[in-house]
RNA sequence: CGGGACGUAGCGCAGCCCGGUAGCGCACACGUCUGGGGGGCGUGGGGUCGCAAGUUCAAAUCUUGUCGUCCCGACCA
C-alpha cells in the first residue's frame, strides 16, 4: 500500500498535517516553526500570486521591496502596532560569529560584535514603510501612493501548524497613502472586495465580509475589515484582512503633505495583506479523505493523462494520440501533465494524482484506442466516465469550468448549513459544540463581554458583516441592549 | 512558557524493561512476469542507533546532561 491519509472524522488534525506533506505540498523542516514549500505547493502559491498581482495592478498599485530588518526605533514608532507585535519578533542582536575557544569545531556569538541598535525582524512591515514614505510623500500631487510588497515576515509563534500559522510566513502587504479619510476606506474596501473574489472565483472559497471588533483588530488601526471562511470541520479561518489605519502611522512616522491650499495635514492610510496560510484554507474547504481537492483555476496540474499499455508498441499508438491533445490542451492555456513514468502502474498513478487533488485525469489504453474513447474522471466527485476522443479539449475545458463552479457551490452549500442564529445562550454553546460553523447573536458592543464569551465558550466574534441589518435585541451573554447581531464562531 | 510524546537506513517503525553479531515494512537499484484502482517473484545496496559524558570486559539498550522535533494548552495571519 502507499502513503495512508488519516481520516476527517477520525483526526481532523492529522487529515489535515497528512494532506500537507503527502500532498507533497509542504515539509517540516530543521528551523523550529518554520516549513519547507515543496515545489508542488509552491506552484500553487505561485498561481494564486500571479492572480493577486495582477487584480494589484489592475487596481493602480505598484510593487517595490522594502527591507527585512526594522531598527528598533522605528519599529517603536507606532505605539499600538509595537505592542501589538512586540511579544512575537525575532531581533537580530549581533553581526558576527566566531570560533569558539571551548569548544573546537563550534562557532559562538562574537560578544564584541553586539549592534548599537537591535534590528527587529519585520512582522508586518508598516515601520519600514512609513518610515520610507516620509521622503517620498510632500504634496497632494504624490498622493494617493499605492504600493504593495511581495515578502516574507517573522512572527514567533509559539504554536505553529503548517501554513495556518508559521514562525516565517510568505504573503503580500499592500501599504497606501491617501489625501482624504473617505479616499482611504474606499481603498480599505476596495481590497476587501478583491481578496473576496479572489477567494470566491479562483479558490472556490466563500467568504463573509465584515469588519472586526475592536478586540480582534490590527494593532494599529482604526478599522480591520476581513474575509471569513468556514471550514470543514465547522471553525472559521480568516483569509485576509484589509485595514483603514487613519493617521496613526502618518502621525508616528511625521509624514505630511501640502494639499491644494497649501494646508499640511497628516496623509491617510491602508494596509492589507494575504498569505500562504490561503493555502491551508485551500485545503481544509474543500479536500476530503482521499487527498486534496485543488479548484481548477489555481491547481498546479489541471489535467493529468495516464497511458495504460502493454508492450512499447501500444506505448507508441498511446503517444500519439495523447501528445496531440497535449498540444492541444496547452494551446488553451490549460495545464496538463502526461505521466507516461515507467516505474509506477496505472492504479498507483490515480491513487496518487487524487492525493495530489489534480482536478481531472485521464486514462487512456489499448480499449480506449478501439472504441476512439478515453476515461475522464474528476477528482471532485470521482465520477468516471468514457468520452468520445474528438473533441475531448473542448470536454475537457467545459468540465474544468463546471468543477470550479461546482466546488464553489459545495462549499457554499457547507457554510449555509452552518449558519446559524440565536438568542438563547445555552443554545449557542450547545450549537458551537455539535455543528460548529457562524452563530449569529447579539452582542452588547463591549470588550468585556466579547472577552468573557471567548472564555466561556471558545468562540470570538469573526466580524460584524458589511451591511449588517440593525435590530434592536439583547446581548446574548449579559441581556444588556444589542442594535445588530454579530457573528461568532471559533476559529483557527 | 506549562503539559505530553519522540529522536535507530530516504520515510514509517520494532529492538531498550532483562547490556553481548542492528532488524522489519515501504522506498531505491537490477532482472523478470506484469500493467483498466496503490502489483508478484528473485537478487542487491544503504546505519558512527540525535549529540556528549559516565557505568561496564562489553552500551541502540543503564545513568546524567544536552540539542532538536512533533502533539495538547495560553498567544496569534
């Protein structure tokens, strides 16, 4: 037998650990916290990059690079933002090694070698930036600045799973400046909207727009608007955030400008930001116990055809016909794989490309050749079927559409059937507790409720979603006066 | 940082209690029969048992220390 994937119902934690490294999607490595992307899942990382970048530019922003090391004065600058990220960075203290006298073959930290000032190892980069922005910004003519980075960042996490939460994590930070209030939220709400079809058109995910309570929201900003997910095993997972950060980094950082009469005011600004931790949420949506499942329009591999034959000469009649719809196939745009692999067999080769979560495969041998037929079968549904060789591209590109509407509309399904509403707390622990998935509740508006409900019942408030109906109610928890219902579940 | 496990072949593990020739499965290489759902048979290569000290005639095994990883919790994209 090959590589065992431990089931949903069984451990969802180990189906999920199990999917990440037999997948062939990521491995743990030698640093504590810290994964190694295989190639495979870096492909798909690479996709979904390619698909943000261009929605980036689509929408006026630019990419430059910003360092990886923020002087500690810096980083300090923003109060709120330091504090909030202050208790998980890593700092870099000296910058040399040598021989250690005790201890021969081994190298220790040069003593002599300790920096006038630690460089924080950036967690999210607004210092840096803001920093740098100070010199580029003087008038309203240098406004709006729309620049997004490309990076990795630093967070020591004392508890790390793969892709969801990572010591070293890759993502993207956009980070803007703007002349007015109004023209920064618009921005804040105009890249919620993009991650929102990001997620829901290219990764078949849906997703709940809404905004944070102040509990949940960036350190740093006046407003975290976000993307929630709903996973498989009924806990949310927060799959972007946008947020609108007023002037306090403007304020921090003395960055000003001149507007048209020459007033100086403080510039408005935005960050937001996506990471790897996308893919865990790729995963925990929509695999199921026999590997992943990958959307078409990110996979890797969109198609993977697997000849069956005996002998080279009907190796040879395979090739042929199969190269052409390969050439095909790529003439589309569509990404194919022929594994014609002499060293594993036709039921290996399936096994393993569901693993892998390829969204359609092929199988193609002597029989098929007879008839002018081939197998098609998705990794979605596994349903099987044998389609007329002509015009199998076509098929097959139909096909690829219907699995992404498809898985989007399964997933969607999902998270209706876990939506729930209440207004009785032993209903609302009871409801977390069987079906987990969003319960929608009053909520008083208060930090101490929100913290006594999150100890009591393992649960946090998600967001208050955008255009939230108001109606008079009573906190769930302590029956104080509520004018709109919150949504709470508890999540990774 | 608290609690719990584990470091033995590329991977997964047994052996340790009771010290004495380092083993199994998968993977890999070669041959052969195969090939429509994780193949069969045969042959073969691969290890300073995480590291360091100690006890002993003798340590994968006992003792101490150390490093690391994973899992559960608090913190968090």
């Amino acid at each position: 037998m090959g590589k065992e994937i431990t089931s949903r119902e069984q451990d969802y934690s180990q189906w999920y650990n199990d999917l990440v490294i037999k997948g062939s999607l990521a491995d743990y490595s030698a640093v504590r916290g810290c994964m190694v992307i295989k190639p495979y899942g870096f492909a798909l990382w690479e996709n979904m990059r390619d698909v943000l970048d261009k929605m980036f530019k689509d929408t006026g922003h630019q990419n430059a690079y910003f360092p990886l090391f923020v002087p500690k004065s810096l980083f300090e600058a923003e109060e709120k933002n330091a504090e909030g990220f202050a208790k998980e960075c890593a700092v870099v203290t000296h910058y040399r090694l040598k021989a250690d006298p005790n201890n021969k073959g081994k190298l220790m930290v040069d003593p002599e070698a300790k920096l006038e000032e630690e460089l924080v190892v950036r967690p999210t980069s607004e210092a840096i930036i803001w920093s740098t922005y100070k010199g580029w910004i003087q008038s309203y003519r240098d406004l709006p600045l729309l620049i997004n980075q490309w990076a990795n960042v630093v967070r020591w996490e004392m508890r790390t799973r793969l892709f969801l939460r990572t010591a070293e994590f890759l993502w993207q930070e956009g980070h803007t400046a703007h002349a007015t209030a109004i023209e920064a939220i618009a921005e804040t709400k105009q890249m919620l909207d993009v991650y929102a079809d990001f997620a829901e058109n290219w990764m078949a995910l849906p997703v709940i727009k809404g905004v944070k309570s102040a509990n949940e929201r960036f350190a740093g900003a006046e407003d975290t608007y976000c993307i929630e997910a709903l996973m498989q095993d009924g806990k949310a997972l927060q799959a972007g955030t946008s947020h609108f950060l007023g002037q306090n980094f403007a304020k921090a950082f003395d960055v000003k400008f001149s507007d048209k009469e020459n007033k100086l005011d403080y510039v408005w600004a935005t960050s937001w930001g996506v990471s790897t931790r996308l893919i865990g949420a790729l995963v925990m949506a929509h695999s199921d116990d026999d590997g992943l499942i990958l959307p078409p329009r990110i996979a890797p591999i969109q198609v993977v055809i697997v000849p069956i034959y005996k002998g080279d000469e009907q190796k040879g009649l395979i090739d042929e016909k199969v190269l052409a719809i390969v050439k095909n196939l790529k003439a589309m745009g569509i990404s194919v794989k022929y594994d014609d692999s002499d060293n594993a067999r036709p039921g290996w080769k399936f096994a393993e490309y569901e693993l892998k979560g390829v969204p359609v495969r092929m199988a193609i041998g002597a029989r098929d050749l007879q008839n002018n037929v081939v197998e098609i079968a998705r990794r979605d549904t596994k349903e099987k079927q044998s389609v007329a060789m002509e015009g199998i591209e076509d098929y097959i590109k139909n096909l690829l559409e219907e699995i992404q509407l498809s898985m989007y509309n399964k997933a969607k399904q999902f998270r209706t059937d876990h939506m729930f509403s209440t207004d009785n707390w032993d209903e609302f622990l009871q409801l977390l507790d069987t079906k987990g998935g969003f319960v929608s509740a009053h909520w008083d508006g208060t930090a101490e409720t929100e913290d006594k409900i999150k100890e009591l019942s393992k649960a946090t408030i998600r967001c208050i979603p955008l255009n939230n109906p108001q109606e008079p109610g009573k906190c769930i928890l302590t029956g104080n006066p509520s004018t709109q219902r919150v949504l709470f579940a508890r999540a990774y």
